[in-house]
C-alpha cells in the first residue's frame, strides 16, 4: 500500500484482501495487532474497508463483486476483511 502515490509507478487500483482467523486465544489480542483490525493499515490510504463473515461463501462472493465493479472504473484501491471463529481446511 506504502507505493500507491509513488510517481511513475501504478497498479491500475489494487484490492488487498485479509483473512483473520482469530485464532491466536494464547495471546492478547494488543499484542498482536496494534489496531483493531488488520486493515486499519488501509485507512491511511483511504481506501474503503469491507468486513464480511469467511464462512458466508455468498457473502464474500458479493462483496468481492462490489469491490470489483468499485475499483475497475477508477481504478482504486480498497480492501475486504474476512474474519472467522474456525479455521480453514
């Protein structure tokens, strides 16, 4: 994200997805992450963050759309955040 503004460089709009698991229970969730979420880093960007829930196949399905037809056109940056209790197979 730190090269979106750099001249001569571009990346015709990027979309930045983060999977968070929460499955770190032996620590402190402050000693992991500084922020709330793991995209908070997104903001200083500002590039919209979508959160929606991993193990809702139809819901990450729409919002990969949604991000898809908002970054095509102006070629954007944004991020989606998907979280989950149980982790992945």
């Amino acid at each position: 994200m730190g090269f979106h503004n750099l001249p001569n460089f571009e990346t015709s709009g990027t979309v930045h997805l983060v999977k968070n698991n929460q499955f770190g229970f032996s620590n402190d969730p402050c000693q992991v992450c500084p922020t709330t979420y793991p995209s908070e880093i997104a903001k200083s960007i500002d590039a919209p963050i979508f959160h929606v829930n991993g193990h809702n196949a139809k819901a990450v399905k729409f919002l990969c759309q949604i991000v898809a037809d908002w970054r095509v056109p102006e070629e954007r940056c944004s991020s989606g955040y998907c979280w989950s209790l149980l982790p992945l197979a």
